[in-house]
C-alpha cells in the first residue's frame, strides 16, 4: 500500500493483529494496522502503526490502535535502547502506554550470561502464550464450587518443543486486590514474603501466611541477578529454595518487569546441572520449562500510582501423570484448584495490613 504526500511515495504494510490481554478471562481484540517503518538517522529506526478502522470504521470492532510505534537506536556492544510507545483506544476509554527501556550491567559474570537472559525470555514468552485467549489455548471450566473465574488448560508435550516429557496442566484465574499495582508488584517479587508474611488481625493476633503454596516450610534465598531494563529492580534472579536442614529442595529462575501499563512475575523450576551448564556458555534453547507467575495490572486508566485496585492474574503451570492430552483427574483439578485459590487469598488478605510487607 502506498500513500503521497507532496510528491514523496511512502511504503506502508497493511497487517492483521491480535491483542491479548494477559488473562484468559479477557477474550482477544483483533485490529487491522499499516505499518510504516523508516530509518531516519544512522543507528536509528522508527516503526509507526495506525488502525485501519480509523479510516474504515466497524462498529463490531471496539479495538482501535492510535498511532503507536517504536525507536530503536544501536548502541555499541551489540545492544539497542527501544523506547516503545503505546496508544490504544477500548470501548469508550482510552490507554495510554510508554516503556523506555536501556540496558544495565548486572550483578551475574559469566560466560554465560547472555544464555541466562535468553531462558527467562522464553520463560515469560510461555507464560504470556498460556495466559492469552488464543484458539489454541483451550480453556476448560473448572467443575467446583467457588470455581466460577477459575479455567484450566492440558499441554501436550509432544506438541511442543521446550516442554517436560508428559502432560501438565495449567490453572489461572483473576482477581481483583485493594491496593496499588505497585504495591502488589513489590510484595510478590520480594523473596522475604515469598513463604513467610506476619499479618496482624483486628485483634491484634499475628497470623503467617504466605503465597508461595509450593515452598511451604522452607527458606527462600537469592543468590544472584542480571538487571535487566529500564525500571530500577526489573531484573532476573537465581533463588534457592532450601529445607530447614540446609539442603537445596529447588532452584527457581525469576524474572520481574514493571513498566507504567502493567508488571510481571514470572518463574520455573530449573535442575541446578542445568544452571550450570548455562552459566558456563551453554545454550538453554529447547531445555525444557514450566512457567507460573503473575500480571498485574491498574483496574483503571490512572495508570500504576494512581489507581486505587489492582487486577492480578496468576497462572499455574504443573506436570500431571494422572492426566492425559484431553482429561484431568479429579485429584488435579480439586489440588490446582485448592493451590491457585489458597495463593489468592494469601495475596487479598497479606494486602490489608501495610506495616508487615515491608513496602
């Protein structure tokens, strides 16, 4: 598709997208773009989208992408600065978007350092694939009372490179939390609240929760990071979950990342040999990864520091031998069910006393 302006022939590409948000609770948005894309200086590019429907109005449509786009300047080292911005209309409200994002040294020097930063990518690329609303993703209802926002989904793995051998299952549902996005963000991502939060009741009893079901009784440390963006404390951490005799029950790779429209919580299991190789300059392409996490998000226009609630999404990704390609026993549902509401609660309830999240 062309378009003259004053005498100068511009190239732009007509495409079809899909915009999901991060909770299978929220169905997809289709919009028709023209991309535009230009190199305007040595070093830099610029990449601009405008919705067709603009031009060509669809009442079905409630989806409109402004003009939105991207800047993307080399930099030395072979690495880029990307400041994206977006622009989208939904319904009768519009949201606005901006991630202006640099690279930063980090704490981890290896050899491997750049393949620990690739794993985490393909770790939070899954959790958003899981999450999404895509035809792919066949969301089932879980069949139990209280269960009513509450989907589960089967992943084969054979139908999939970078899984685990054998079937897992993926439970997640949204719910919406009383205080900033934030604050929410700042909680869930602190290894110290991770198993263990003290929250004083009206009667002045102190009560231990914790969100983290899976580490119940055993002591959360982390042992390095890589920063990684823009926001101070976006970043990828190696955490040692270990039992209270010393030993290492499990090794996570975390990765958080906040910007002005949304944050992220992701993490895996990963076995400590594979760590290693990693670090050392191995590839961690196809190695296989369960991701579990959470999006968070304002519950209005305001933005992170303005809004009065958060709606937090969190999803569950676990191996089932007791399930296959298209069944999931009744024990798995009622034990996902039981781990993604009890998380919830943790979450709602450690969020009403301030003085003991230490944020």
């Amino acid at each position: 598709m062309y378009t003259k302006l004053k005498g100068i022939c511009i190239l732009a590409i007509a495409i079809a997208v899909e915009f999901n948000a991060p909770s299978p609770l929220r169905p997809t948005r289709e919009c028709h773009l023209a991309r535009h894309s230009k190199q305007l200086a040595s070093g830099i590019w610029g990449v601009v989208d405008v919705s067709l429907e603009s031009l060509f109005p669809n009442p079905q449509i409630r989806y409109r992408r402004r003009p939105s786009g991207c800047l993307i300047q080399q930099l030395p080292n072979g690495v880029a600065k990307i400041v994206w911005v977006e622009h989208s209309e939904v319904g009768d409200g519009l949201v606005y978007g901006a991630n202006h994002c640099d690279p930063k040294p980090g704490e981890i020097v290896s050899p491997g350092r750049e393949n620990v930063l690739r794993l985490p990518e393909r770790m939070m690329r899954k959790f958003w694939a899981n999450l999404s609303d895509l035809a792919e993703n066949i969301w089932r209802p879980v069949p139990l009372k209280g269960a009513e926002n509450v989907l589960a989904m089967i992943i084969n793995a054979e139908d999939e490179e970078g899984q685990p051998p054998g079937t897992s299952i993926v439970i997640a549902t949204t719910v919406w939390v009383l205080t900033s996005p934030r604050r929410v963000f700042d909680f869930l991502n602190n290894e110290g609240t991770r198993n263990r939060v003290n929250l004083v009741t009206d009667s002045n009893k102190y009560i231990d929760l914790q969100w983290d079901i899976l580490t119940y009784g055993h002591h959360v440390r982390e042992t390095g990071y890589i920063d990684n963006g823009c926001d101070h404390g976006n970043q990828v951490s190696i955490l040692e979950v270990k039992s209270t005799e010393d030993q290492i029950v499990v090794i996570l790779l975390q990765e958080i990342y906040t910007t002005l429209t949304g944050s992220y919580v992701t993490f895996a299991p990963v076995e400590a040999s594979t760590l290693d190789m990693i670090l050392n300059g191995g590839s961690p392409e196809n190695l296989p990864i369960l991701s579990s996490g959470f999006s968070i998000l304002p519950d209005g226009p305001k933005g992170n520091e303005g809004s009065t609630g958060s709606l937090v999404t969190m999803a569950f990704q676990i191996l089932d031998t007791a399930s296959s390609a298209t069944y999931i026993s009744p024990d798995s549902v009622a034990t996902t069910f039981k781990l993604v509401m009890e998380t919830a609660e943790c979450i709602k309830a450690a969020m009403l006393n301030p003085l003991n999240l230490g944020t």
